[in-house]
C-alpha cells in the first residue's frame, strides 16, 4: 500500500469516527449523558446489579474507567452503588428508576444514528462495511504483520 492509500484509510476512518462520536453524543446529551455512558446502561439494561469488576470485563475498558463512570452516572441519578451482600469488599451497580427509564429512548436514538449511517448503502454494502470494519479491528489488535498486503 502505498503512503497516499494509507492516509486515505486513516484518514476515512477518521471521519467516519468521528461524525459518529457527533451525531451519537448530541442524541445521549439529549437525555443528560455523555458518550460512553450508553455501553454501561446497555450492559446493566441486560443484566442490572453488576459488580464494576464484571462491568469492566464486559466493556473491555480499565477498571478506573468504569469507576469514574459510574460515579458521574451516579451523580447524574442514572445508577446507584450498593455493597453485594454476599461479599462486602464488592460494589454492586444498580439502575435507577431514572436510568431504567432511559432504556425507552437511547437504543432507538442509537438505532437512528446507525440507520443515517449507513443511509443509501445496500444491506450488501452493510454487511461488507460490517465484514470490512471487524476485519480492520482484528488487523490492529492482532499481532502485527506489516508486510500483509491488501487483498485484490
């Protein structure tokens, strides 16, 4: 790949970030939130009172991250913390009436940042964007290999 090719990569990639982090943080201010908070609420919206140690697991995030998050959502009245009765040293994360409230308006907030995403691509085109950006995710958290070639 030659080094305009790269940058063009880096630089869609960018962008399309980019608008996304935009678009998906003017829906969530909307509802008082930050970007980033939703993939906690999505994770207790599937299972409430969580340890932070299973939130950070299952967010692959740093475990500071998931504390300072839960505490900004905590102030904000989106969640509360409570000692899990079976092992005192742990944290349980539980939703408030406010953040189970949420759950009514994020996912289709987030559901229409997606579709005008991906507005005018052909569900074939979205599966080969879906194929293509796993790949490129896999690529980068994979061991490198420099001397791969794109695939004609």
């Amino acid at each position: 790949m030659e080094g305009r090719e790269a940058g063009q990569v880096t630089h869609a990639v960018k962008s399309a970030f980019k608008a996304v982090y935009a678009s998906t943080s003017r829906m969530l201010e909307e509802h008082g939130l930050h970007f980033g908070q939703h993939y906690l609420l999505l994770e207790l919206w599937r299972e409430d009172g969580q340890t932070v140690g299973g939130l950070t697991e299952r967010l692959g995030v740093e475990g500071p991250t998931v504390v300072r998050t839960v505490r900004r959502m905590q102030s904000a009245g989106f969640v509360r913390r409570e000692p899990d009765p079976a092992d005192r040293r742990r944290v349980l994360v539980f939703l408030t009436e406010r953040g189970r409230e949420l759950e009514a308006v994020v996912p289709a907030g987030l559901e229409s940042v997606a579709r005008q995403a991906v507005a005018g691509l052909t569900t074939a085109e979205v599966d080969a964007l879906l194929h293509t950006l796993t790949r490129v995710s896999s690529n980068l958290t994979s061991p490198p290999n420099c001397s791969a070639a794109p695939r004609d």
